[in-house]
C-alpha cells in the first residue's frame, strides 16, 4: 500500500504565499505522475498542476505564472509553491499519485491524499 501525507495548507492572506509538500510512502518502485488537484466549496475537483517522472509539467491555465510544481524523485515528494494567491484559490487541495507501480513487474495504480485546506482571505 502507498500513503500519501500533505502538509504546508493554512491561512494566508491575498497576495502571500504557500508551499504544499507531499510525501508518498510505502511499497514503491516507481511513480509516473504526481500532482496537485483542488476542490472549492460546492464545486467539482479540479487539476492545478502535474509533474512527470521526468519534469514535464502541466498547469490549468487559472495558475500559470504564479504557482510552481516541483518534485523530488529520490524522496518521492512533490511540492506545489503558490505566490499572489488570490481568494479564488480558497480550496481543499489533494495531492495525486498516478501510475503507481509496486514492482517492476506490476500493474498501475494511482492514489490520493487525504487533502489540505488552504484558505485565501483577509
């Protein structure tokens, strides 16, 4: 089994900023993607940003220029650096694990993390 433990969610006010971390344990031999999904109040989840086992990355287009999607593959963690946060970002955030393999030889699964709240408000 894999676990995925958030941390870095709070208060901040408009315009400061946050880092999310997530750190994925467990049985792991290799990880495709990891990313950052949000789901507001009311509203559906949604993607903020992905990074690949390579460094592609991938931002929906409401946080481009101002968020940053990093990763460490050696710690299978990923980071999700946020500047001139706006109250629109207001939000549970998840973190996602995807194309998770245990063994060299096994199938994929992905997994989700418990979430992290991060409120945007002065």
């Amino acid at each position: 089994q894999v676990q995925l433990v958030e941390s870095g969610g709070g208060l901040v006010q408009p315009g400061g900023s946050l880092r999310l971390s997530c750190a994925a344990s467990g049985s792991i031999f290799s990880i495709n993607a990891m990313g950052w999904y949000r789901q507001a109040a009311g509203k559906e989840r949604e993607l903020v940003a992905t990074i690949t086992s390579g460094g592609s990355t991938n931002y929906a287009d409401s946080v481009k220029g101002r968020f940053t999607i990093s990763r460490d593959n050696a710690k299978n963690t990923v980071y999700l650096q946020m500047n001139s946060l706006k109250p629109e970002d207001t939000a549970v955030y998840y973190c996602n694990a995807d194309r998770v393999k245990y063994t060299r030889f096994s199938g994929y699964v992905e997994f989700w993390g418990q979430g992290t709240l991060v409120t945007v408000s002065s």
